[in-house]
C-alpha cells in the first residue's frame, strides 16, 4: 500500500469516529432533554395533584359552613302556618301552597306540591324561605346574605372556590384552580304526619387545577368527591309523641313538688314547663353517684334545683347524658281536642275545599252533625259512615259516655268492641280495606274503605270503680292486642280509665313494627286501675292536658297487694299536673314484749315489773299503689312516627334530614380523572 492510501484510510477512520461520536452526543442530549422535560411534567402534575387535593380540603370548610347553617334553620315564634306556606309557594315561583285535605291518605313517599326552579338568576324574593328562618352572624348586609344562599343553592354550577398563584422560579408557572358544587333545591313534598320538606339534591365537588406555562397547558388534575345524594329540611308541628315525658306542673295532686330521684331513668326525650321554686321539678341525689339519668335530650323552662334535703349534688354532665338545655321557651299544651273530633268525621281543619260546616257559629258540632247523621241533633251512639254509605266517613265517633272499649285481634286483624248502655257495637276488620260493623250480633253494614284510626269518645270510658272491670283494656292475655299494622287513637273529652293490659302484637323493639297507641283525654285524667295484685302492661302514648289533669293510678296511696306490682308503659306519658301512681315501699319495724323489773325488796327479789316494746327486726312493706317501670319506644325519635292525629305542638319547627352533615361535609368515594 502507497502513502496515499494510507492516508485515505486513516481520513476514512477518523471521520467515521466522529461521527459515531457525534451520535453518542447527540443520543445523550435527547435523553437528557426527554428526563428534563419529564421531570419537569412530573413536578407541574404534582403540583397541580396538591393544588386540587388542598382545595378540595378547603372547599369543604365551605360546605361545612353551608351544612351549618341549613341545620340552624329556625321558624321564629308565632309565625303562621299561612306565612310559611305563602314562603314555600315563593320558592316555587307561585302562589301560597294548599295541602291537601286528608294526610292520612298519603303515601309514605309523600305527595309533591311543587318543583323548584333553577335558582341561578332568580329574583331576591323567591329566597325568603331560608334568608328568613336563617341568622346572619357574620358582618353581611342583607344583599350580601341574600347571595350568599343563592350561590349556595345553584348546585353544580356554583364556584365554591377559586384560586390563582404564580410559581416564583425560572418557569414563572401559573396555577389556577376552581371547585364548584352545592345544592340544588328541587322539590316541596308533603308526607302523611304533616310534615313538608324542602329536598335538595347534593352535587359532587368537583376540584380542577391547571397549571400553565405563558398560554401552554403544561399539566391538569380534576379531582371529583361524593356522589349525587338527597337531602331535606323539614317543616313540621312536632307530635307530642316525641317525648317519653312532659310535664307542664311536677306536682303531686295536693300540690307537692315533686323530684326526680335516683332510681328515674329516661332514655327519651324530657321536657318539664314551670316555675323555678313553685312547679318546676325538683332533684335529689342519695350520693355523688346518685342521681337521675335521662340519657335523652332534656329541657326546661327553669333552672336547674336540687331539693333542700338532698344529701348529695351531682355533675349535670353525668345527669343529662343526652344533653340539656335550661331557660327554655314553654311548650304550650293543646286548649281542645277539636283536631281529633274532626279526624273522626273524615275532615281537617285546613281541608281544601273548605266544607260549609267549618264556617258555622259551632263549626265541629255542626260538622259532625252533618256528617253523621241527616236529623237536627246527634243523639248519642257510635257512628262510622254517613247515613246509608258503606265507607268510613274518617274514623269511629262516639258520642256519650262509655262503658267498656276493650282492644282485640285475631288472626292479625283488628277488633273494636264499645259498650254503650248495655249495647255493644263492634268493628272487626276483614281485610286492610273492608270492615264489618255489628250491633249486638247483627251485621249493621260492611264497610269498604280503610279506617282512618282515629276512634273519639265525647265522653269518659270506664269508670274509677270495680278494679279491672270496664275501660280501655285488651284481652286479659299475655298475647298482643294491637294487630301488626294497627295505628290507633284512642280520645275521650273526659276521663279514660285502663283497665287490664294493652299490648302491641308486634314487638316495639322490633325495626319493622308498625302499630301504635295513643291515648289522649282532652278534660281528664288517665288512670290505670287494673285487677288486684296484678302487674300492668301498656303499650303507647299517654297525654292529660286539662289543667290538673295528668297520669296516675286510681287511689293511689292505698294497697294494691304484696308485692307491690308494677305498671310498665312502653312509651310516653305527657301531661298537665301528675296524678301520683304510687307510694315506695318501706321497712316497717316488728317489736317484741320485753319484761322488765322496776322495783326489787331488800333481798333484790323484783316485786314489780312493766313490759316494753323493743324492736325485733325490719320488714319490708310494700308501697301503695303501682310501682313504676316506664319505658322508651325508639320508634319514636323518628318524628314521623307517631299515633294518627295525636296533638302537635303548636309553633312549627324546622329539623334537617340526618344525613346532610355527612353529605356536605365528609362526602366521601374521592376520585381522579384524567389528566392531559
């Protein structure tokens, strides 16, 4: 090989080493850039990840603030009926809402009034629901809080949250994030007890941040949390039923103070009216341990007293375990049972269209006159129907006093029987829809509707005297008397006097029970007066509220046998003034003679002598009376459980749905989408 060749060679090889070089460099440059600009990705992600999560974090601090106010909704006293209707209308974009003229009738689902609009770009006015039951606290003025709920309530198009940051580094990278989400009002629904509810519907929250670099999308997260959910605040008259005790006097009926001592136990809600050192009730503790327990909320008018001889005082904390609250507004008992006398005649008080009758001088006497019967007067009797009907009219109305109303079933079918001047007049139901109605043991007539369960006696049931003979009872057996769909209302204008057990057939404890007793006597007491040396079981809800009127036992301080027995109420007991149930037992000393020498002679011999009583031992007496076992029926914390038309309270109350708390502030199921 010449030196030309060499040379050519060697060119050859250099240049190709370069270029391989070049390549290397080249390669490394490119995935150098690409782990650059992937790093880079990364970061602007997970900034972008951060950004949404801690929005999301502050959004609900947000809802939070919303949840909170819906749950303090509050109907400012002496409010109206009309007012709150003509507010509903508004939010619905018409005019005063009409509900409709029998409740009872109403599916469980409720029944709808009225859609909501959109609320986004509505006029100020249709808002008056929640800014006028609502209190601003914060600084806002009134265009402001008026705002504050139309952006809460614009659902998923309202912005819960915007923020806006530029990175301060080389890239300059700007973050922009925007969370929206709420609550959409949807509906006004109207539910078989009474109650209206507003529903709302829940949206997600939805948390969008991108980050930018000048105009480019370098990076997106979308986060979304919860699911679609309904809520509710409700508008309603509460039953009475919700208390396992009220009392508007904690007297005895000579007009003792009464206490609640160490061995009361309420798991329901207690409410006592009164004046504090004349009729509110008084407390006593035996020891720092001691004490009553109402594991239920309670309330009172009144501060808290201890009676004058309590040997001890005990922490409320320990006392009120369901939380108290002293210094309340009074809790005004019912004037009449004019709702219930109606109930019985198929009618309601607001009932649209509004029937002549309620227009009269004497509106529920006229009423009930035209409804049951085509003459001048209504002589007394039982009635049912309208004069030649075969459906209820409503419920069972009774005029006149009665005897004996004694509470059966069979085969899970409800009987009725009503002794009235030595007739007795029975309802035995057939079938959900159908019941026969006899006199004596002639089939008056079938009748083809539901009844309505109200049953209204203008006069007493029973009387005082012979002990379990004769008033409200069951059939004498351990077996249930209430049938398992049965919901009953038992009224009287006077007296009512229990007179043996009377029991559900299907367990209250039971989650799926559905039958119900309430007794309400309008101008009496109700008194339990059951066979000797008996105990006594009834199931339901009593109420007295005449002034001086209550629950108690028919001559209660004297003895009803030993052991003393007990009265058991599952349920409540609401009245005006107690009636004393029974007296507690005590131990009773048994003395034995003892002689004694009280003189002696000279030689200590004793010459005279006197006997003595010296106590022996203790025994225990048994109190007068029944001793009391009173129990809660859970069922009804739930306010719309509770006997049909059993009285309500007269201001109206407004209570959200249990799940909106968890709904707004802790929504759950969080997920990411895709990002570019």
């Amino acid at each position: 090989m010449n030196h030309r060749e060499t040379g050519a060679t060697l060119i050859l090889v250099v240049l190709g080493t370069l270029m391989v070089l070049a390549l290397v460099v080249a390669m490394t440059a490119t995935v150098t850039l690409r782990t650059t600009r992937s790093t880079a990705d990364n970061q602007a992600a997970l900034t972008a990840q951060y950004a949404s999560e801690s929005a999301l974090a502050r959004a609900r601090s947000v809802m939070a603030i919303h949840a909170r106010n819906i749950q303090s909704l509050t109907i400012k006293k002496g409010t109206t009926h009309q007012a709150l209707m003509a507010q509903l209308g508004s939010l619905c974009g018409t005019g005063p809402l009409d509900l409709p003229a029998n409740l009872t009738t109403l599916p469980q689902a409720g029944q709808e009034l009225c859609r909501i609009p959109v609320v986004d770009g509505s006029s100020d006015a249709r808002l008056g629901f929640f800014v006028s039951n609502s209190v601003n606290t914060g600084t806002l003025t009134n265009a402001q809080w008026v705002k504050y709920w139309k952006d809460m309530l614009r659902g998923r198009g309202n912005v819960l949250l915007t923020e806006a940051q530029t990175r301060q580094d080389a890239g300059g990278l700007r973050i922009l994030t925007e969370v929206t989400g709420g609550l959409v009002p949807s509906s006004v629904r109207v539910y078989p007890t009474g109650a209206v509810r507003v529903l709302l519907q829940v949206t997600p929250i939805t948390a969008t941040t991108r980050v930018l670099a000048g105009e480019r999308e370098v990076a997106r997260k979308r986060y979304v949390e919860g699911t679609a959910n309904t809520v509710y605040t409700e508008l309603s008259q509460p039953p009475f039923s919700q208390y396992q005790y009220f009392v508007n006097r904690r007297l005895t009926p000579t007009g003792s103070r009464l206490v609640f001592w160490d061995q009361d136990r309420f798991e329901g809600r207690v409410h006592a009216n009164g004046t504090a050192g004349v009729d509110a009730p008084l407390f006593y503790a035996n020891t720092a341990a001691g004490g009553p327990r109402f594991q239920g909320k309670y309330t009172s008018t009144a501060a808290l007293e201890w009676s004058g001889g309590t040997p001890a005082r005990v922490s409320e904390s320990q006392m009120f375990q369901g939380g108290s609250a002293f210094g309340v507004d009074p809790v005004a008992l019912p004037v009449n049972a004019n709702n219930q006398r109606l109930a019985a005649a198929g009618m309601a008080v607001n009932q649209q269209p509004r029937p002549a009758c309620l227009d009269a001088a004497n509106p529920v006497a006229t009423c009930l006159r035209q409804t049951f019967t085509t003459s001048s007067t209504l002589a007394d009797g039982v009635y049912a129907a309208r004069p030649n009907e075969s459906t209820f009219a409503g419920g069972i109305y009774v005029k006149g006093n009665v005897t004996d109303l004694k509470i059966t079933k069979s085969n899970n079918l409800q009987t009725i029987a009503i002794t009235q001047n030595g007739t007795v007049t029975r309802f035995e139901q057939v079938s959900a829809n159908q019941w026969r109605m006899y006199r004596g043991s002639t089939l008056v007539s079938t009748l083809n509707s539901a009844f309505n369960g109200m049953l209204f006696v203008d006069g007493q049931v029973g009387a005082a005297d012979p002990k379990g003979t004769g008033g409200l009872r069951g059939d004498g057996t351990d077996a249930g008397d209430l049938a398992g769909q049965t919901q009953l209302t038992v009224a009287a204008s006077g007296d009512i006097f229990i007179k043996d057990n009377l029991t559900y057939a299907d367990s209250p404890n039971s989650p799926d029970a559905r039958n119900v007793l309430g007794v309400y006597s309008e101008g009496g007491n109700i008194k339990v007066n059951g066979p000797q040396s008996q105990d006594l079981v009834v199931d339901g809800t009593l109420m007295a509220t005449a002034t001086g009127k209550g629950f108690g036992t028919v001559d209660y301080q004297t003895s009803r046998g030993a052991p003393q027995p007990k009265v058991r109420i599952t349920g409540g007991i609401i009245e005006e003034q107690s009636q004393g149930v029974g007296t507690t037992s005590q131990l009773v000393p048994v003395y034995r003679t003892e002689r004694v020498c009280t003189r002696t002679d000279r030689k200590g011999r004793c010459t005279a002598y006197q006997d003595y009583q010296v106590v022996d031992h203790y025994e225990e007496q048994a109190g007068a009376g029944y001793s009391r076992d009173f129990r809660w029926d859970a069922r009804f914390n739930n306010r719309g459980f509770a006997p049909p038309f059993f009285p309500t309270q007269q201001n109206f109350e407004i209570s959200p749905s249990e799940n909106l708390g968890q709904a707004l502030v802790r929504p759950g199921a969080f997920k990411a989408e895709a990002s570019p």
